[in-house]
C-alpha cells in the first residue's frame, strides 16, 4: 500500500487543471447497460474507482477501455446480469447497475454494497423506488434479486435525497412502459448530468435541474459520447488548499457553477476569488477567519468537502462548527487529524474546531476518500515532515493528486510500498 510523504509549510501556486467528475462517470458508466452500441465519454477521470466501474461492466460482457481521459464502452455484447460481492464490495456506486438491469433485461441479481466505512448506508430508497415501478425483490444471502417482465411507470416520492437511488430509479424509468413521475430527487450536477446524458441516448425526461422528474418510458435507447463534467470536490479540495498554504492558484476546467456555496465560504474566511469563465482564481493572502459549515444537499455545502473544510479551519484565529447533516458518522479523520496537533472537539453530528495551533507532521492512515484529502491538506500546513497512509483511499476519487500538488509547490512525494 503506497503513501504520501509530504514536507509541510510550502504556498501554493500556479494552475491547476480539474479532471472530470468521478461521481459523474460512476452514473454515466452503468447506464451504457441501457442500450448496446459503443459509447465515448470524454474527460472521464483516470480514477481507481473508475478502473472499478469498468471491471464491473467487464465481468457483464461490455468492453472498457480509457485512453488517457477519453473512456470506450463497447456495449455490443451483455453475457452477465449479475453484479459480484467481490466486485461491488470495493464501491458502493456499483450499485447504480441494478436499475439498468431490471429496466433492459427484465431480472438482475446485485449484491448489496459495501462502501465506504462511516455509518450505515442502506439502499431502501434503491428498491423502494424500483418496487414502485413493478420490479419482484427479494434478498438472500447478501445479494438483491430483482425481476419483471416489463416495469411500468409510477408516482414515487424519495422520503430523502438521494444521489444514487435518484439515478438507480432515473435510468430505470426510462425504459419503463409509460409515466413516471420522481419528487424530491437529487439534483446534484452529476445527477443533472446522467439525466442530460439518457435525454441525448433518447430518454423522454421532463424537469431536469429541479426535484420534480417527468419521465416517459421509450422502447428502445441508442449508445452515445457525451463529455463528463468537471470534479467539483476536487475542485474544492484544491481551492481549500490554496487558502490553507496562504496561496496564489488557478484552477481550470472547472464549473464555478458548481461551486457556488463553497465559493461564498472561502470569501467568508478571507479568500479573494475571481471567477472567468472555467477559470477560478483563488489568492489568500491572511489567516483564515473561522467560518461554521453546514452539510446538506445540492446546491448547499457538500458532505464530500466537510473533512476538508476541517483540516482548513484548523488554521483559522478562532472556533468554528461544522455540522454533518447527510452521513452519520462521517468524522473518521478526526482521530488522525489530533495526531498532527488539531483540536476538535465531535458530539453526535458536529464538531468543534479550535484553530490556530501550530500543527507538527506525524504519520497518519487514511480511512476513507476525503478523510485522505483532509490528511493531505492538514500535512502541507504541519511542520516538518509526515506521511499519509493507505493512499488508494485518495486514488479511488483524485486523478494523479500528488502530481498536481507538486506542481503548485508542494513538497510531496509518493513512497510505493513493498507490501502488495
Ligand atoms: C453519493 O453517494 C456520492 N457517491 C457520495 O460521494 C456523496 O457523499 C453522496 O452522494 C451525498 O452527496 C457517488 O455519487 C458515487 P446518497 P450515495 O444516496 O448516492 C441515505 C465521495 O466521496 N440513503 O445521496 O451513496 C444515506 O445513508 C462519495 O465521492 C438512505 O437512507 O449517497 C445518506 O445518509 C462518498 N437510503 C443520504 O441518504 C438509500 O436508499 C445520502 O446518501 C440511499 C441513501
């Protein structure tokens, strides 16, 4: 298992390019079970996590391959309608296969997923919305057996947001016979993207962007390329690396869009931020004031940047609060972080963060994807020298970080690990 060793204390500077949105691929990649025919999808990331995906749709009969960003999927030939426990195990997305499945195929048979360590992560919203829709499921033996003869269209509220089941039940609508209308969907960029994506394949769908989805099933769907958006948490990672390290950087092939709200909170904190076109400009040139944070659904502060915004308070002349309002559980990176020297202080779903101590480099093992990225960060303001365990954590979800970080000036180095 590689890591990272990284000498802290150096600014930030220079450009940077985003790289697609690695939430935006795993969507995008299992609806190519929809329809045969070869798709291209451009600006995919080169991610663990998408080396994943394709070996998952591998072992289904469809042919991946991604040359430099640029992902072929050969849809021509599905021998398999099952999805393995040792696959799924590795990545919760893979469960986004099931809709596609059961909508083409008629039956399908997906184990439940693994995923990430913090808290539960049910996917009752996953078969609730596909049982609306006419699918038979049963589970045995850690696997969902899904069946119908043809689904047919429904009304189906998700009692939560959810990024996943709104794309598990989306993809199966459209193959659906008739109307299916989904209220309180997520409207994530990437789940705006997948529907924008399906729209192009010959998908009927109606309220793209809002929470409200009209979908008309069709018979038939058609292979297509399509562009994969840009990386908004990894756009933010960077952006919070700049303001941490008292920076000058410049990120490109972005959607500052996006990133409205994460925008608002680094000027909140002292940041000065310039947005052209693709282009973030982002210069901090004080110590960060502490500013709370709040996690919820799109377009509010992402759970996927809480772990990061942690590691960037810590540098702040005052306590802040940050508040999870989307996982349970989702602070594994405090432990690690008071091994470099934070203060945090967690009851139930929210944490306190004394910042303005100095922070000293220490070893630290990386638990999960962004929990990494806050070590990461946390490591290029400590003093000296640390080193950041179990990297592949980090390379299921950024595209060649270290490479990126070094050059905007960091002092980062990835040490490849004898141990298998
Ligand atoms: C997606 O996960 C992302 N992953 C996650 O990013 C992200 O943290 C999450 O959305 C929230 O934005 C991908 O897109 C591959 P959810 P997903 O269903 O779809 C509960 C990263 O770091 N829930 O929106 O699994 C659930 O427990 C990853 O890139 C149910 O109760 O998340 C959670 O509390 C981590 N029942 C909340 O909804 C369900 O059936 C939101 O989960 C499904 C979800």
């Amino acid at each position: 298992m590689d890591k990272l060793v990284i000498e802290g204390g150096k600014r930030l500077h220079g450009r940077v390019t985003i790289s697609g949105a690695k939430n935006a691929s795993l969507a995008m990649m299992p609806a190519a079970l929809l329809a045969s025919g070869v798709y291209h999808f451009s600006n995919t990331p080169n991610l663990r996590d998408v080396y994943t995906m394709s070996r998952l749709l591998g072992s289904m009969g469809l042919f991946c391959e991604l040359n430099g960003n640029d992902l072929l999927i050969d849809a021509n030939n599905i021998t398999s309608l099952e999805a393995p426990y040792e696959l799924v195990k590795k990545m919760r997305a893979s469960f986004y296969v099931l809709g596609p499945l059961i909508a083409r195929f008629g039956e399908a048979r997906v184990s439940l997923p693994g995923g990430c360590a913090w808290g539960p992560r049910p996917v009752d919203l996953h078969l609730k919305g596909l049982e609306k829709l006419g699918a038979e499921i049963t589970l045995e033996a850690g696997y969902v057996h899904a069946k119908c003869q043809k689904l047919k269209g429904a009304k189906f509220h998700f009692d939560i947001s959810s990024v996943g089941a709104t794309g598990n039940v989306l993809m199966a609508a459209t193959l659906a016979k008739g109307t299916t209308l989904l209220s309180n969907a997520a409207i994530e960029p990437e789940i705006t993207s997948l529907a924008r994506m399906l729209v192009k394949m010959g998908a009927k769908i109606d309220g793209i962007g809002t929470s409200q989805l009209e979908i008309e099933g069709v018979d038939t769907l058609n292979a297509v390329d399509f562009e994969t958006i840009p990386d908004r948490i990894e756009a933010a990672t960077f952006l919070i690396a700049g303001a941490m390290t008292k920076g000058k950087i410049i990120l490109e092939n972005t959607n500052p869009y996006h990133l409205t709200s994460v925008l608002e909170k680094l000027e909140e904190s002292g940041c000065k931020i310039d947005v052209t076109g693709e282009s973030i400009l982002l210069e901090m040139e004080d110590i960060p004031k502490p500013v709370d944070i709040t996690t919820s659904i799109y377009p509010g502060i992402p759970t996927d940047i809480q772990a990061q915004w942690m590691a960037y308070m810590l540098k702040a002349d005052g306590t802040s609060k940050i508040t999870e309002n989307i996982y349970t559980d989702r602070f594994k990176h405090v432990p690690e972080l008071l091994r470099l020297g934070a203060d945090v202080q967690i009851a139930d779903n929210v944490a306190i963060i004394k910042g303005g101590k100095q922070l000293s480099g220490a070893t630290v093992m990386s638990s999960d994807l962004r929990a990494s990225a806050s070590l990461i960060l946390a490591a290029l303001v400590a003093d000296g020298s640390s080193e950041v365990l179990r990297i592949y954590h980090l390379d299921r979800g950024y595209e060649a970080i270290e490479k990126k970080l070094i050059g905007l000036g960091a002092i980062v180095k990835r040490v490849k690990s004898e141990l298998i």
